[in-house]
C-alpha cells in the first residue's frame, strides 16, 4: 500500500490555509459535498495530496448516510477529544494488496455504484478516518496538464514522511498500525499531548525538507 492523502478538518476558511499560502504553496483545487455537509481546498504534491476539510452543514454531516464516518465528531477535536485527521491509502502497484477490515461509505456525491472503503477501526472517532483511495496513481500521474497546479513553483516534490504526533487519549488502532508498517506514515507520542501532523517535503534545490504542521493550535507562531 502506499499513502494517497491525508486531510485535516479546520474551521471554515481557517488559519491553517493562511499558513500553508504563506509556505509557498499553490492551491490545486477545491470542492464541495453535497449531501455530506462538507468543503475542501487541496494541495497536490508528487505522490501525496493534503486535504484542508470543514464542515459545512451540521445537518448533513450528522444524516444517516454520513453519521458513521464521524466527520462532525471530529470536527470539534478542541473539545471532544477526537482526532481531526483522515489518511487515505492506494494499493501498490508494485506488491500484493494489504487487506483492512472497511466498510462501504456511499456519499451522496459519488457516481452511481461507487463506494468508498472506510476502516471499521475509524468507528472510533479519537482514531483518524482511514480509508482507501477511489484512485489509483499519485497526483503526478493525473495531473500532467497541470504542473502548476503540483508544488513545483515552490521547488517541492514528494511528500518523504508524515509524522502522526498521537495523542495519549487513545492507543493506535491495528488499522492505523497496519498503515504505519507499510507507508511513509510514522506515529510518535504528541509532547504536549494535542494531536497533530507533521509532513516533511522534499525541496529541489536543497538537502533539507520542508516541515509542515497541522492543524495551529493556540499559541503556535506558524512559519
């Protein structure tokens, strides 16, 4: 398996989006869901995209077609404890297929007989939302009429690690522990115990990578 992208949930049009553009980086697109009361901006790397996500209709992200990814519970991590990150993974073209117990998300937005499998692990809202990718190959490879819509103007390239800060509310589900044995995934314990994540990405023209965290918590002096 290989790492396909990661999300955190914000709130609407948060700081985390002012921080990021600060960065240099170079908003590839953004979308709506209707009917799972949710909004996203994404910025694609070579072989990773990160997903800023808020919710915006309460109705719709609690409906019972939605309800058990628990996208609202996770969008009030700052005072219910749960974990504000999703980690989608592909299978590799290169190895057989690792095998996660899911179950099948149908979002009113996807195309008739299409679903998404979600880990009956991420049940539990303090777990992040894993689930498989619908697609198959990096952005590198689907988007190859946009390069500028990649991070190349800002001399980046591929994602080289993501670092899960874990939070000792919980202990990592076998799901998550799976997707750290076989990815760039790493978990590690949060120091001030608030859960957060770290994405390292290589610079073209230097040894060292940038650093990128999320979500700003209170406090933090973004770079």
């Amino acid at each position: 398996m290989e790492l396909d992208h990661v999300f955190v949930l914000i709130a609407p049009n948060g700081p985390e989006l002012a921080y990021l553009k600060s960065l240099g980086l170079t908003e590839t697109y953004r979308r709506k869901h209707p009917g799972q009361g949710t909004e996203n901006i994404c910025f694609c790397f070579d072989n990773i995209f990160l997903e800023c996500l808020w919710i915006t209709n309460p109705a719709d992200a609690t409906s019972p077609a939605i309800a058990r990814t628990g996208l609202y519970e996770r969008s009030q991590w700052r005072t219910a404890g749960t974990s504000p990150f999703g980690l989608a993974w592909r299978d590799s073209p290169s190895t057989p297929p690792i095998e996660i117990p899911t179950w099948p998300f149908r979002p009113p937005y996807l195309p008739p007989g299409m679903t998404i499998a979600v880990a009956t692990d991420s049940d539990d809202p303090r777990q992040p939302m894993l689930f498989k990718s619908p697609g198959s190959s990096p952005p590198h490879a689907w988007l190859p009429e946009k390069r500028g819509a990649l991070q190349h103007q800002a001399g980046l390239a591929d994602i080289t690690s993501v670092i899960l800060h874990w939070p000792s509310t919980a202990s990592p589900a076998p799901a998550l522990l799976t997707l750290a044995a076989n990815t760039i995934l790493e978990l590690t314990p949060a120091e001030d115990n608030l859960p957060s994540l770290s994405l390292f990405a290589a610079r073209r023209a230097s040894a060292t990578p940038l650093h990128i965290r999320l979500p700003i918590h209170p406090g933090d002096v973004p770079a």
